[in-house]
C-alpha cells in the first residue's frame, strides 16, 4: 500500500481524503496546524522549513501521493496569510517533496476552486504569484489594503487559487516526464469547517450559486464528494490524466458558463 502526505487533513475535504485513503489500507501523513500528524504553519517559511525536515525523515523511500489542500478563505481579515497559505503553502512544499514523490512516480494533486473560472479581478496578484514574484513582497502588497473588505479578501482568495491552477498547469508536462503526475481539482460550495464560519452576508453569497446537483435541497455538497476525485486522481486508474483542472461542484460552473468547453 501507499504513502500519502495530505494537508489541511484535520476536517472537512482533507479529512474526507484521509479517511478514503486508510480505508484503502494506505498510510497517511496529516500536516496541519493543530490535530495533525505533523502540526506545523505552512503559512510561514520556518514553519514549512520544519514539515518538510520531518516528511523527509518520516518517508526516506518516497511517497506515492501529496495531496495541497490547507487553504484559508477570504473572510478572515488576514489578507497575508491568504497569499502565504493557499500559493506558497502548497508550492513551495510541493516542491521540497518532489525528490520523494519521483522515488516512487508519485502524484500531486492540488486543491483550488471552481471561482477561478468567474473572471478573477485581481489577475496583478496572480501573476505576481506565477511569475516568481518574492512571498515577503507580495504580502507586503495585500497588507496594505483594506483587511476589513470582505470583496477584497474574496478576490484575494480567488488570485491564489487562479495561481496555484496556472501553476499546476505549467508544471505538469515537465514532470509527467519525469514520472509524477500533477492535477487540481476545483471544488464548489462544501460543507466544511471553512463555511461554517463565513458571515452573514457571504453565506447568502454561498446560497445564491446553484448546485444543479443539489436542486432542490438546502445543502452544499459533502466533502466525501470532492475526496473521491481527489483519491480517483491519486490513484494508478487516473494514469491518462495529467495536468487537468477538475470541476468538482455539481455542475455550477457549467450552468454559469455554458459556452466554455475548454
């Protein structure tokens, strides 16, 4: 059986993906901040400097899948933290790992979200974020705006995740060449710790994007729901799929754009 490092594993999707993956009898390692197996802030450079000695002490033959979940959302008036978490978190973490993901031709799969398809307005941060801009400058940026803004935040939330996708994207065919496969997938509305604790007004938000899937029902998706893609795409059945955005929202992004096919 596998080796699989998941961030983010505490609850909701991560949760979701470690419980699929031991009830397949493979071994898992949840980073998180708290309630981990290795507790550890991905969100700061000394923090993930720790996580990744620890991995590679734990997991000197490699590892057969890294899962980038941890995120943070727009809402929490912390505008760095979006930036540090949600790109460099998986990214730079990625990247330190990829020597124990190729021991073993291991795949990567990164979680970002069905919103950067809805026109992202901040496209200066995220190809700030692409392009190799430094972490310490572009949370310098975002610290100077308002943190009380939750539109701010979101548009924040949404160049991060639009970042990581690009990301996925370029890296891909390099290093499907060299045995690893990498895919994201963009999960929509979820029930999870992280929508429990949005306000008011971006609950209604949440409320106002149909889930065709869900029609008629007065739920979000299940993290269960977006954690089997994840394991599928982790799996040796996905091995045709490399490089790939998966829309995993009950066909939101569909219904609001129904020309797009590519």
């Amino acid at each position: 059986m596998g080796v699989y490092v998941v961030t983010g594993g505490s609850g909701g999707i991560g949760g979701a993906i470690i419980k699929q993956l031991k009830n397949e009898g493979h071994e898992t390692i949840n980073i998180d901040v708290k309630n981990g197996d290795i507790n550890g802030n991905l969100a700061s450079s000394s923090g993930r400097k720790e996580i990744i000695a620890e991995v590679k002490k734990r997991c000197p033959n490699g590892l057969d899948g890294l899962v980038c979940n941890a995120g943070v959302n727009g809402s929490g008036g912390n505008f760095p933290l979006i930036i540090s978490l949600n790109y460099f978190g998986a990214t730079v973490l990625a990247k330190e790992l990829w020597p124990l993901l190729e021991k073993k031709h291991g795949n990567l799969v990164a979680t970002v979200s069905n919103t950067i398809s809805q026109n992202p307005t901040r496209t200066d941060i995220s190809s700030m974020l692409v392009n190799g801009a430094e972490e310490d400058v572009v949370r310098e940026i975002v610290g100077q705006m308002d943190q009380k803004n939750p539109q701010q935040g979101h548009e924040l939330y949404v160049a991060t995740k639009y970042a990581l996708a690009k990301w996925v994207r370029r890296m891909s065919a390099t290093s499907a060449a060299r045995g690893v496969r990498v895919n994201a997938v963009a999960p929509g509305n979820v029930h999870t710790p992280m929508t429990d604790k949005l306000g008011a007004n971006e609950k209604s938000a949440v409320a106002a994007l149909p889930i065709p899937t869900k029609f008629g029902q007065d739920k979000l998706m299940a993290p269960e729901e977006i954690a089997n893609v994840i394991c599928y795409l982790l799996s040796k059945d996905s091995s045709g799929i490399n490089g790939n955005i998966v829309f995993v929202d009950g066909g939101t992004d569909a219904l609001l754009n129904t020309e797009k096919v590519y």
